[in-house]
C-alpha cells in the first residue's frame, strides 16, 4: 500500500573555518568514578612534558584518595597564543565529592628564549601595582588569609584579548568560597612587557547540504560523543567514503582548535550538537553552572563555525526534568550503545551495535578514541548490507513527524 513520499530535507549550515591548533587529549571514564580529562598538546615538548606531568600528578592523588561514593574529577583548560612566540595554558582542576575542591596551575612559555614566563616577564614594575591588586583583592574576598595574602606571590596568571587574570587556589587563600579566587585586571591599564594578539573575528558563510530521503527508507543515525579530537578527521574521512553521515556531540573547550575539521564536518552534511562546555556531570550543578557549560558551547561553536547547534546530549546520559528544564535545547540519548570505549576492539563494537539496532535507532559512539575508528567502516558496511540507511539526528527526528503526520 506505501506510495512513497519524497522527503527533502535540507540542513541551512553556516561554516567557516580558522586555524589549525594543537591536539586536545581525552580522559574520559565512567566506571567507579566520573573523570573528565582535557588537555592540549602543543607540539613544544617541554611545555607538554610539564602539562602531562602535572595532570598525571593530579590523577594519581585523585586515584590515591579512595574516595567514598562516586567522585568526580573534572580537569578543563585555557589556551591562549598570546603572540607568535607565547603560550599560555591554565589547568584547572574540580574534585568533587562531599564537597567542591577547585585549584589551578598556569604554564606560560616562550617558544622562542624555551623558557617558562614568570609575571616579572609579562609586566613591568609589578611592585608598584601590588598594593593596588591586593587592596582589591580584599575588597572582593573580605575572609581572605590576610597574612597569606600580604607575601603571596603572582604565580598563577591567564592572559586573553582584554584582561590579565591572577588567580590563587582557594586552599591557600584560606576563603570560604570553593570557587577559584581571581582578580581580572584589564591589559590596556598595565606597562606589558609583551604584545598581545587580538583574536580575528571569523567570517561565516552559508553552504547547503541537501539529502533526498523516502519515508520509507530504513535509517539510522550514528552519533559521536566527546570530539572534537585528533581521530574526528579520520571518521569523516570514513563517513565520505561510505556515503554516510554523522551527529557529533562537541565538548565546548576543544571546539577553537579543530576548526578547519568542523568546517569540513558541516560541509559534508554532518551534524553538529552541544555536549557541555567541560564534561562536568550536569546534574550536581546549580541552574547557572549548567546554563554556563550550554551557553559557552553555544558561543564557541558559532563563533568558530557560524552554526548553532540546536540539540544536547547530557553528560554520562544523565539527566532529570530539573536539568531539562535549563536547557531550550532538543535532549538526544540513544538507544544502541556500541560501549566502544569499554570493550576496546571491533568485533565487541560490532556485536554491541548489530544485536540491538533497529529502523530509527539512534547509535552511540565515541571519536576519541582508535579502536571506534578501526570498528567504524565494518560497522557502517555491515548495516547497509541490512539496508540501513544514514541521516543525522535532526533529520531522523524530522523524518519522525512525518511518518506521525505531524
């Protein structure tokens, strides 16, 4: 009886690109506790000796302190390249358990002299502005460790477009806020020693891709968590060469560095979604904490690439109605799991996907890591074989209505 309607769906992606960065490493575990690990990787070998080494301390004390329960260890980043030859890197560390422990490193390095920046070298005649920075400091902490603050030192500091930041670890200063301790002071009232690089803004311009779909057809759509990475270039290698496409859920603080790769991922009628800005587990935020981790996904995605993304994938699947009630986006689970981070080879990836997938079926993977790579062609091969096949999120969920008449 099924006359065949034409369906056309045509995704409006607005792309752009901007410039190639360093690689971004991805720790993410689930198992006895929630980690989320992100890091760069800058291609300065003693900047990322030091940055590997610091963030393998940190894990091992986590590890170390055999928390009760379920604990959660989330390291995020900065990255700025503050002139041609300056990196700056802050680390920043959350613990959390029975209660929040927040703490952060910063690496300064001149790629030129190889040498790590102390403050000494980025402002001039910082003695004259210490009395001023302190006094501001205790206007804005008033239970701060005075004595502590009287001899501490500038040893923790970011640098952006407008503002430098000089941070202290909360411990330290002794304050009764969990949240790091910070003062912004605006660039254009210092004497820097060096010059700062003004961010360009992106051009963006539109490019249509367009999918001719039958309501009949018999699809399904593959998604990719955790990205962008340094494997997101090779599944959409893998995805042109078969034809097929892919939904991939972004963590916010990679985004800046894979913009070329997200371009290309737009290009080729793949789809883009929000997958927090720093793979903190939502559901033990505050209502802002979570409308800031969607929000500056948002931001980063369209500043880079112009397009803004209109579905969320909650960290570790979990979610409730209060988290839902935060988020003015489409909440996107699954219903296969192809568990490719825990069973680490093709034929386990394979088994998990093939036995459980059905027309419609929303397909979890992950693109941070080799062995979803390897698995990815056998996968998709396989299920054309059984006629699927593939769109995106937002086309299966348009094809959806269709079929429901809506």
């Amino acid at each position: 009886m099924g006359r065949k309607l034409r369906v056309l769906l045509i995704m409006c992606l607005l792309v752009s690109g901007c410039g190639k960065g360093p690689e971004i490493l991805t720790d993410i575990e689930n198992k006895k506790a929630l980690v989320s690990i992100n890091y760069p990787v800058t291609e300065v070998s003693e900047l990322d000796e030091a940055i590997s080494s610091y963030i393998n301390k940190v894990k091992n004390e986590f590890k170390r302190n055999n928390y009760k329960g379920k604990p959660e260890l989330n390291i995020s980043y900065t990255y700025k390249e503050v002139n041609s030859e300056i990196i700056n890197v802050s680390i920043l560390t959350e613990i959390v358990t029975d209660k929040t422990i927040n703490k952060i490193k910063t690496f300064t390095y001149n790629k030129n002299t190889n040498k790590f920046l102390t403050m000494d070298d980025i402002v001039d005649d910082l003695d004259v502005l210490d009395y001023d920075i302190k006094k501001e400091m205790l206007k804005k902490y008033q239970n701060a460790d005075m004595d502590y603050l009287s001899s501490a030192s500038y040893d923790f500091f970011t640098i952006d477009d407008d503002n430098l930041t000089i941070y202290f670890n909360p411990a330290e200063l002794k304050t009764t806020d969990s949240n790091l301790v910070y003062l912004d002071i605006p660039l254009d009232s210092l004497n820097l020693l060096i010059d700062v690089d003004k961010q360009e803004e992106t051009t963006n311009y539109t490019n249509f891709k367009k999918k001719t779909i039958s309501e009949e057809d018999k699809v399904v759509a593959l998604t990719f968590d955790d990205g962008p990475s340094k494997y997101t270039k090779d599944i959409l290698d893998i995805l042109k060469r078969y034809d097929a496409c892919g939904t991939f859920f972004l963590i916010g603080n990679k985004v800046s560095f894979y913009g070329n790769i997200l371009k290309e991922m737009l290009q080729n009628g793949n789809e883009i979604g929000n997958h927090s800005y720093d793979h903190k587990y939502l559901t033990r935020l505050s209502e802002n904490e979570v409308k800031e981790e969607v929000s500056k996904t948002q931001e980063e995605i369209k500043r880079v690439t112009g397009f803004t993304p209109k579905l969320f994938r909650p960290t570790y699947g979990g979610y409730n109605n209060t988290l839902k009630s935060y988020i003015d986006l489409t909440f996107v689970l699954w219903d296969v799991d192809s568990r490719d981070w825990e069973v680490k080879n093709t034929e386990g990836i394979m088994n998990n996907v093939l036995k459980d997938v059905k027309a419609g079926s929303i397909i979890l993977f992950h693109d941070n890591h080799e062995y979803s790579v390897k698995a990815l062609p056998e996968v998709i091969k396989e299920l054309k074989k059984r006629g699927y096949k593939f769109v995106t999120v937002s086309e299966l969920l348009e094809l959806k209505k269709i079929r429901e008449g809506q």
